[in-house]
C-alpha cells in the first residue's frame, strides 16, 4: 500500500476548534489563554485556537472543561450533496489518514440541501473512501464506536469545516472511573471542572485553601478540584487517543509532551485541603476508590455523613487558618434521586451546610432548581445556565465578597425602618411600589374581612411577579408569597435573578413577615414545577367574608383558596338563598362555604383528587356545615355529570371552575382541552340546571375566547359576568379572567 506524504509542514499554525458543554464557552477559553494558546476565540459550544501541533496535544492532555479537541483539516464549499461531496472527494485524506486505521465520520448543521446531518456524514464518508480506494487502492473500515480517525464535519450555511477530532473519545473519560461501578447521577468531569474553575477553585487552591463536597456521590467535583489542586493534568490516565490513526501525528513530540505533563504535577507539597461526604457509604466507597485511580486520594479526606453535619468536619487549626474556602455541591435534583416532595428537606440540608462554612467562603452550587436562592438565603454573583445530562441547571456561585452589596432603606407597613441589602439599585423601587399598594389593599382587607390579598401584581414591568399577602392576628405569624412571571428569553438572567432575590427580601420586610414566612417562588419551566399532590404542605389559615379557611400555600394546583376567583366566589354567595348548589371541579370546598353562609339549602363539592376532598370535608365542618345536606364526592367530574344527568338530578346554582386541561381518565374518555371543550362540557353541566337555574363558569386564561354562538344554538343564555367578578388587585390580569352565568334559554 502507497503512503501519502506527511500531513503537516514543522513548525505550521494550526487552527483548533475546543469543544465544550454550552453555557462554559468563557470558561474553556480561559483555560486556553492559560496554556498560552493563540488567537483564544470563544465561539457557541467551544472555542476556537492557533497553535503548534504540540499545542494541540497540550491542549488534549491538559483542558479541564473541553470535551473535544478538533483540528482545522479543511473547508469546503456545501451547497449540496454532490458539491460536498467533490470538494471532500479532492482532498488529500491518503496525506491523513494512517493506512489500516479505521474511521467515523459524525456532522452536525444544517443548510437548505443538506437537512440531515447523518446524510451529510454519509457523503463525506463516501467521499473520503472513495478518495483513498483511488489513491491507495484501499477502502477503511468503519467503526462508529472507538475509530482510530474519526472526522466531525460542521455544516453552516453553504460551508462545511472537516475536522480531525484530535481528542477521541469524550474528554471527561478521564479513566479514573471503574466500568460498570457507578453512583446514580454522577456528574461528568468535565462539567465539574467546569463549575471549580467558574468557582475560582484553582486560584484558591495555590494559596492552600480548601474545597468540601458534602454531598459528593462518587467524588467526581472532589476529584477534579484535587487534579487542579495538585497541578495534574487530566487526561493523564487516557490511554487512546484520537490522534493515533493520523499521519501527522509525532509519537516522539506526543511522549515529550506527556512526559513534561507527568513530571510537573504532584500532589506532594501540595497545600490544600479537600473534604468530601456523602450520607450512602458505597457511594464514598466508590469516591475513593476513584480518587485513589486518578493518583489524588492522599488530597481527599472522605466521611460518611449528613451534610446538615458538615460543622463538625470543620472544626480544626487546618481550617481555621486556611486563607479561605468553597463549598461545591451537586444536591439532589428530585428527578433521577428523590422525589420532589423531598426538595425542601435537601434545601435545608444545604442552607445548614453553607450556615456551617467559616466567614469568608464562596459556595457554587449545580442544580436546575432556581429556588436554591431563597432557600438559603443568599444572591448568586454568577449564573451559567447548562444542562446536566438531559436537565436543564444552573451552575450558581455565590462568592463571598463579589460586588459590596448596597442597601436600600425601607418602612414597612407597620412603621419599622431597616436597611435591606439589595443587588439591583431599582430594587429600590420596587419597594415603593410594594409599599405604596400594600397600604391600599391592607386598607381594603380590613374593611372588606379578608385575610389574604394580592398586594403587588407586575406593577413594574422589571419586576413581573406577583406578591400575596396572608395576615395573621399576630403581624408575626403572617406569610407572603412572591411568584415570578414567565421570563421572557431576552431577560438577562442574572439580573433577573438579583431581582427576584431582592423581591422575596424586600417583600418580607415591607409586609412585615418574618424571612421563613416568605415563600420564593422563581419562574420554572412547567415540567420541572411540583407535580399536583406533592405532599410537602405549609398549611395557614385564611379568613374571607366571616369564613375560615385552612388552605396550603404548597399546594398545586393551587393553595384552596385561589384569590383570582375572590369575585367568583361573592357571586356564588349572593346568588345562593335557599339554592341546591353544585361545586364542580373545587379545589376546595371555599364556594360551597360561600354558599352555604348565602343560605343554601344543599350543597355538593365534586372533585377526583381523593384528599382534595377529604380537605373540602374539613373546610365545611370546620365553617359549621357537617350536617348530611352538605357533601362532598370524590370521583371524575365528567362521569359524575352524565350520571346525574341520567339519574336526573337538577340544582338551582352550579359553579363550575374547571382546569385548562385534563387528562383522560379511563380507556373510551378523551383528554379536555377548555378552550376546545368548553362548549360540551358548559352542554354537559347545563343539563342538571333546574328551571330558573344558573351555572357560574369560571377560570383564568388568557386565551380563551368563549363561543357564545355554540352555546346559543344549544338553548343557553351566557351573561358575561367578568367585571363585577373581578378580584382586587387582580386588575390588570383582567385579560386573563372569566366568568359567565349561564341559563336555559
Ligand atoms: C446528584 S448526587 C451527586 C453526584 C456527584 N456529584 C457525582 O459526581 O457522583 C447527590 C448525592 O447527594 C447525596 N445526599 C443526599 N442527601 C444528602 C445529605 N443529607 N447528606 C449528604 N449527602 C446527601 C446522595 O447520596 C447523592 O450521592
């Protein structure tokens, strides 16, 4: 077989293309610019680099939060397949490719011809076989798993780089890992180099301080933070590389390189202190078994405990006189361990960790829950948005001494002045604003008997939340909840996060309810939310026209008693004398108790949630209704209605507050869709309206628009009734409320 000749000229700039997770992109170039790397470019998923061919394999051995290192082959044009695959077909890959090797193409983009990236890859396979067969009378083997010259091609717009993947495998195979023995949820290496030098960890390492890890799992924030620490390069351990079925490669240059990287790091002399812990012994067992592969287990000191515990382990002279500290933690996320119901008890774990950390110290954290802040009380300076396998986290750090926090002085309600440290300076008038509404609706809440009002709804368009207030007899014993809004992709969100911090703060202060009295509850995708159901509960009691209510501000999918439906429920009331009323989808029993305190003579509270009922039950007794004319039936609302229909069944006043969907609750029934369905189900439920009767429709939404033609054509009146129903402090949600009393015809 012919030879091509010599890949690269000695001494040529080569251009690079460091691969990194998204979110790192700064991160990794720093880490170039430290390895004396030319021309750093940090680009989207990486960072582009000029160097010598032992740059790049300095850079293979020696990157931290790289996944891959790809060396600049070629560009060609790509209009389409047949343009691709010509220009690739005319390279010299007999100059590249070491006879016998065998090869993976992988692509990635796309342009108007080529949409499938797995075809683009096919073509530049064929073209680069194709090419070898003619010149060298030879046709490599494929093989997509471990090839000894793997080529990633990166299409955009009508060009395609061909790059040499230099690396290999993914660079967070560091190989200190046994197969097959894991921890569940291990963090990838190169992501949590990724978090220790966002951290600073490195800086701080050289002046001999220390990292703990109380929730550590199977080490890997330790251990990375001890190869940083001891000055080891990462890939050491690696014995394949991608590198080895390419010409250009110079094994003598390579073991130069390797050689230097061994003789520089050691963890003799090495003046920091790293403590890891996990409660799951075989965890720490792994941990140290990984440490002890990769060379730093003398760096790590390892325990089995609860993190709630961690003062204990930093007690001691080597602490006290550290020049400082990190705390770095992967918690639970509620989704591969735990359940959410047991995120609140992590959180406490953590606050009482980072209470346990020495003056001083930074804590980075790596968790998709942005609740994280206001459960242990601190503002992040830094916020890296990153996905942690298929979940989409937050690296959040909060550094001791970032920015010299400013203050803002407040009064609140009650006539007490404090100064509130802030991080956004227009926090400040938030606080005016918070104070200013709260006072009017403070004011209206005693007049009117209500104990639990929205005092701040988006008033300020940078503080698109909402703020609830639940008073107490005591000022003491009173809780807010402050809920942000969507966020819209174009916020930045750090300083949306400063602001929401400076919210629950500020919130707390101006309402006068103590700081664990503030629910914080920051703006998450839907799926990450609590699931319906959840058992974790912060029950309160509420007062509202004379009657009490026990409602639970954790509750999903909403706490009993929505205040949006405030209005909704004065209607029932009002509209109730000697009614036989039907609740119908209650979350609670809080309309039949309007109902009945209206004077009805009946009523009934259907819902499926089996302790949403037992709940409803209790709210009745508990406003004196227990007799037998008030019940309560735990069964699908649907089903329930056409029974009764056939059983013919009628009430005077049927208040009907349904979901926006529902799923299908048995084989043969349909999902409901409200602004789809409404129509049917109005239908539906109309039907067990007796003579004179009314039906109040009611929900939120912003969407929906109600087909009062449809409901006509069936023979029903439809009074909009959205005004007078309004809630206070609801008014500009005006958009979003419905309600409408409909009659037979
Ligand atoms: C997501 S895993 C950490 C994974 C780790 N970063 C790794 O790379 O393997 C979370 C760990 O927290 C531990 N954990 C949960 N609650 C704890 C507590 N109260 N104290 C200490 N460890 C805890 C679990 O045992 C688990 O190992």
């Amino acid at each position: 077989m012919a030879r091509g000749k010599k890949a690269r000229a000695e001494g040529e700039d080569l251009e690079f293309f460091a691969r990194c997770a998204s979110g790192f992109e700064q991160v990794l170039a720093g880490e170039l610019r430290r390895l004396r790397m030319r021309r750093v470019r940090p680009l989207r998923g990486g960072a582009a680099f000029f160097g010598t061919l032992e740059d790049g394999y300095r850079a293979c051995l020696w990157l931290r939060s790289a996944t891959r290192v790809q060396l600049v082959l070629t560009r060609v044009a790509a209009t389409d397949a047949d343009e691709l695959y010509r220009a690739v077909k005319a390279y010299a890959w007999e100059r590249q490719v070491r006879g016998g090797a065998t090869i993976a193409v992988d692509a990635h983009g796309e342009n108007d011809a080529l949409r499938n990236s797995k075809f683009t890859a096919l073509k530049v396979k064929d073209a680069l076989c194709d090419r070898l067969r003619e010149q060298l009378d030879w046709r490599p083997d494929v093989d997509p798993h471990d090839p000894d010259f793997a080529v990633n091609v990166a299409l955009h717009r009508e060009k395609a780089t061909i790059y040499l993947n230099l690396s290999g495998a993914s660079l967070h195979r560091r190989g200190y890992r046994a197969d097959g023995v894991q921890t569940e949820a291990p963090l990838k290496e190169t992501l949590a180099a990724g978090l220790l030098l966002a951290a600073g960890w490195p800086d701080l390492a050289r002046e001999g301080g220390v990292l703990v890890d109380p929730m550590c799992g199977s080490g890997t924030l330790a251990i990375e933070g001890a190869l940083m620490a001891a000055d080891i390069a990462p890939g050491l351990l690696r014995e394949r590389w991608g590198f080895e079925g390419w010409l250009g490669h110079d094994p003598a240059l390579w073991r130069q390189v390797r050689e230097a990287a061994a003789a520089r790091g050691a963890v003799e002399g090495c003046g920091a202190l790293i403590l890891a812990s996990d409660l799951d012994a075989q965890a720490i067992a792994i941990a140290r078994d990984n440490a002890t592969r990769s060379g730093v287990v003398r760096l790590v000191r390892f325990s089995v405990d609860d993190a709630a515990r961690l003062g204990r382990h930093l007690r001691g002279k080597r602490i006290a006189h550290a020049p400082g500290g990190l705390l770095v933690a992967n918690p639970p996320y509620g989704q591969r361990l735990l359940s959410k119901d047991e995120l609140p008890k992590v959180n406490e774990t953590l606050r009482a960790a980072v209470e346990a950390l020495p003056a001083g110290w930074s804590t980075a954290l790596i968790t998709p829950d942005a609740g994280v802040d206001t459960a242990l009380g601190m503002v992040p300076d830094e916020l890296i948005s990153c996905y942690n396998g298929p979940i989409k986290a937050w690296v959040r750090i909060y550094r001791h001494g970032a920015a010299e926090r400013q203050t803002c002085e407040v009064v609140s309600l009650a006539g007490v002045r404090r100064s509130v440290p802030i991080a956004e300076a227009t926090s400040e008038q938030f606080a005016a604003r918070l104070r200013k509404v709260a006072r009017e609706s403070a004011r209206w809440a005693r007049r009117s008997q209500v104990s639990c009002l929205r005092v701040y709804d988006a008033d300020l368009p940078d503080y698109a939340l909402s703020v609830d207030l639940y008073l107490a007899d005591k000022a003491a014993d009173g809780y807010a909840v402050v809920e942000e809004r969507r966020r819209p992709g174009s916020v930045d969100e750090l300083r949306a996060t400063h602001r929401f911090a400076d919210a629950v703060a500020l919130a707390g202060v101006v309402l006068d309810v103590p700081v664990d009295h503030v629910i914080g509850r920051p703006w998450q995708a839907e799926a990450e939310r609590r699931p319906a159901g959840a058992s974790a509960r912060r029950m309160v009691s509420a007062r509202e026209d004379g009657n009490r209510f026990e409602i639970d501000l954790e509750g999903r999918p909403d706490t009993g008693l929505p205040l949006a439906l405030r209005g909704v429920r004065e209607q029932v009331g009002a509209l109730s004398k000697r009614a036989r009323y039907l609740g119908l989808f209650a979350a609670s029993a809080a309309t039949a108790v309007h109902a009945a305190r209206g004077g009805a003579r009946r009523t009934t509270t259907v819902c499926s949630y089996p302790d949403r009922i037992e709940w409803a039950e209790h709210v009745l007794a508990d406003n004196g209704f227990s007799d037998t004319k008030h019940i309560c039936v735990c069964e699908d609302v649907r089903d329930w209605v056409s029974e009764r229909r056939k059983a013919g069944s009628s009430f005077d006043l049927i208040a009907c507050t349904p979901p926006a969907w529902l799923p299908a609750q048995r084989q043969g029934q349909t999902d409901f869709e409200l602004r789809r369905d409404h129509v049917e189900l109005i239908c539906q439920v109309a039907g067990l309206l007796a003579r004179g009767g009314t039906l109040v429709f009611a929900f939120e939404d912003k969407e929906f628009k109600l087909d009062e033609k449809a409901l006509l054509k069936a023979g029903l009146t439809v009074e909009d009734a959205r005004v007078q129903t309004l809630a206070h402090g609801f008014e500009r949600r005006a958009n979003e409320h419905h309600c409408y009393l409909v009659r037979r015809a």
